[in-house]
C-alpha cells in the first residue's frame, strides 16, 4: 500500500490514538467509582464484579475475531464499526439506572472495543513507511499504557467531584472526535489472502471430516479386499515360494499394491474381520 501525505499520516494517528485510549482507559477508570454506583444503584457485590468484568470477558473473548474480520471486511470500516458501538454504549452506560442495563452497556463497550482494537495497529502499519513505522507503534503503544495509568485517577477524580456517570460520558465527545477525524483520515486496508472466513488455511475438524466421508463411501468400501480374497492370495504366495521358483517369488517381481491414505477407524475394522 502507497503512503499517504504527511498530514493524513498525522490525523490517522491521531484517531487511532483517541481510540486506543479510550479503550484502555475504560478497562481500570471503572474500579474507583465501584462505591458510588454501589451507593446510588444500591447494588450487591456479584453486580459490582459484573460491571467490571462485562467489559472484560467481552473484549477479550472477541478480539481475535475483530482482527479477523478487520482482514476480511476492511480495517476501517471495522475501525469505524466498533468505535460507533463503543461510543453509543458509553452513551447508554451513563443514562443506566439498575444492574441490567449497565452490565449489558459494559459489554457492549467490550465489543466495540474487540472490533476497533485489532484494526488500529493494522492501520498504522499501512499508513506509515517502513522507515516511520516504529515511530507510530510507539505512539501508539505509549497512548495505550498511559490510558491505563490514568484511568483510576480520572474515575476517582469525576465519581468524587462530578457524577460516576461521566466516566462513561466522556468518552462521548472523544468517540465521535475519532469518528470524524478516523472517517476522513484514514484510507481502507485490508487483508484477504483466502475466502473462507474464519481462517486460512481450512481447519483440521473440517479436513478431518472430508476425509472420513471419503473412507467410509460405498465405493471405497467395495474396493476394499474381503477376507477370502486375502486369504486366497496369502496361499498362492506360500505355494509359490514351496515350488522353488525364486524369478516369481522374489519380492521385485512382485506387483506392489498402491500406497493409500489410512481411513480414521480402519485397524480397529480389519482386526474386527479376523
């Protein structure tokens, strides 16, 4: 993929940023404000664990598949995707009024961050030169650590002094900043290397089933030896060698039968049939 000017390049790492911190922010900002949204929700300790660990389990559990259909659909429009899920959920977060509802706004965030996450590193790859590229991932990588490091404060600072709605609310206009720099900034990416969707190349599970309708077919069945034959042969071999002729019994004279692929199951049938 071509370059891009300097001045996109600038404002894709900008809304690659913003999203990156946001999604990293939102995984510690959460913990400090437990006691107030304890207080005003009056809910027990198994809803406060929920409430952090929706977005948890949510974002991991489909962060590889965010990678995966950031390959096959497009990096920026998954980009794009995820960061409107994550915004509208931190959106209707701050309006929840009972467990339910916040435990589901914070697994939504989870998804929007497992859509988004995998395509910004991808992005900025594509976006900067080899000879700049390490540059951006550090940017990139330090953007991610101090969204990390900042979140107990700034969920400490606005549960105290504000409300514990704003944790989730500002992330708002942060997400639909990154929308309208990320829609205009950054060029589509993706990387198709085969058609099917959930990898490439196929799964073990499905070659391994192909290959046991191939064995078990009637035709293969048919063309399997019965133990009559077998036998038959085994006794024109015995009287062959008895009879001392050493041009018909050596084993290059003999016909080889073809090499084929063992079918799942068959030692367990042949030692059944003797």
């Amino acid at each position: 993929m071509q370059s891009l000017d300097p001045t996109r390049k600038r404002w894709t790492l900008v809304a690659v940023s913003l999203a990156v911190f946001m999604t990293a922010i939102d995984n510690t900002v959460v913990n400090v404000a437990l006691p107030s949204i304890r207080r005003d929700l009056g809910l027990g300790q198994s809803a406060l664990e929920w409430i952090v660990n929706g977005y948890v389990l949510a974002f991991a559990s489909l962060l590889l598949t965010g990678g995966r259909l950031g390959d096959l659909l497009g990096r920026k429009r998954m980009f794009l995707l995820g960061l409107a899920v994550f915004t509208a959920a931190s959106l209707l977060a701050g309006f929840a009024g009972g467990e339910a509802l916040l435990v589901a706004a914070r697994a939504l965030q989870g998804v929007g961050a497992a859509l988004l996450t995998p395509a910004t590193l991808a992005i900025v790859s594509a976006a900067f030169p080899e000879e700049e590229r390490g540059k951006a991932i550090g940017v990139w990588a330090a953007v991610g650590a101090l969204g990390f490091a900042v979140g107990p404060v700034t969920g400490g600072v606005l549960a105290e002094h504000v409300h514990w709605s704003w944790i989730f609310w500002v992330n708002v206009p942060v997400g639909l900043g990154a929308l309208a720099v990320g829609r205009t900034a950054i060029s589509e990416s993706r990387d198709c290397t085969c058609r099917e969707p959930w990898g490439c190349p196929r799964s073990r599970a499905g070659s391994r089933s192909r290959r046991w309708r191939r064995c078990s077919s009637p035709e293969r069945r048919s063309r399997r030896r019965s133990p009559t034959a077998s036998a038959r042969a085994a006794s024109s071999r015995r009287g062959c060698c008895s009879s001392g002729s050493a041009s018909t019994c050596s084993p290059a004279s003999r016909p080889r039968r073809p090499t084929r692929t063992s079918c799942p199951g068959s030692s367990s049938r042949r030692s059944a049939r003797r």
